[in-house]
C-alpha cells in the first residue's frame, strides 16, 4: 500500500482492511475494483470507479462490518475521512437518518447471507464424510444453491 493526504494505492489482491478492525476513513475508488466479503470469506460484493467503501463503521460507530480485498489489478483511491462523515450528521439530520438506516439493513442482510453460507458449507462438509449417491446428490443441490446465492448477491449489488 502507498498512500499520501488524499490518495491511497493497493497492489493488486491485497487486504485493504479485515472484519473486525477499527476504521479511520473511508473510500472513493478511482481506479480498480475492491472485493467485499464476510469474515468467513463468502463473497458479497464487487465494487468498483465512482463507488465508496468503508463507510458503514464511520457511520454507525462500529468496528469493519466486512473484509475489503484489491481485485487483481492495482486499486487507486481517495481517502475521505472521519470527520466528514461526522460533519455530514451535523448538517443534514435526515440525510444522516436515511443513511444509517440502509446501512443498518445492509448490516443484518450481510450477516443474514453469512450465516446460510456457513450452514451450507458445514452440511457440505458432513455429507463429503458420507458416501452414497444420495448424499452426493443433495450435496450437488447444496453446492448449486450456493452457487446461485453467490449470483443473487452480485445482481443485489449491482
């Protein structure tokens, strides 16, 4: 990572930041795509030029929400900080309201798509320890439906 006042640069495929972590800014990608996913590691989604990230825990006071990963080229992006988001909730209340109230839901929608990905993953792991085409059947279904769980997602954040 190389970064100045108002920029920041991200090699390719590398952790911008994990879930968890404390949040100083957010930020406006100029260039490149940046990969959202859960702690787990499910994929939830891409981003890319003109879009911000890193925003919700500025927001809502909160720890990372998601981890934030460089897609496979460089990603250039301008930094915006803390306090703008704090000056934000002091100038425009309902703005500020409207705001919060999406992340909230995007929130509980991303820990929602968590939580079936991890059941499915777990049951996936169960039945590769039983043999039988029954099992190896419902495990296609399941592998397919999460497949399709994972295209939901990019059409939803599209």
């Amino acid at each position: 990572m190389k970064r100045n006042k108002e920029t920041i640069i991200w090699e390719p495929r590398e952790l911008i930041y994990a879930t968890g972590s404390n949040s100083d800014e957010a930020y406006l990608i100029v260039q490149g795509t940046v990969s959202l996913e859960t702690k787990d590691g499910f994929p939830l989604s891409k981003l890319g030029e003109g879009e911000i990230f890193g925003e919700t825990s500025l927001l809502l006071g909160v720890k990372r929400t998601v981890t934030a990963k460089a897609g496979e080229k460089k990603v250039l992006a301008n930094i915006i900080p803390k306090d703008y988001f704090s000056k934000l909730s002091k100038t425009d209340v309902v703005l500020n309201a409207l705001i919060r109230k999406t992340q909230v839901r995007l929130i509980d929608a991303n820990k929602k798509t968590n939580k079936l990905a991890k059941e499915i993953s777990d049951l996936l792991s169960s039945m590769k320890d039983n043999k039988g085409s029954e099992q190896n059947e419902l495990a296609n279904r399941i592998s397919n439906l999460r497949t399709k769980i994972t295209e939901i997602n990019k059409v939803n954040n599209d």
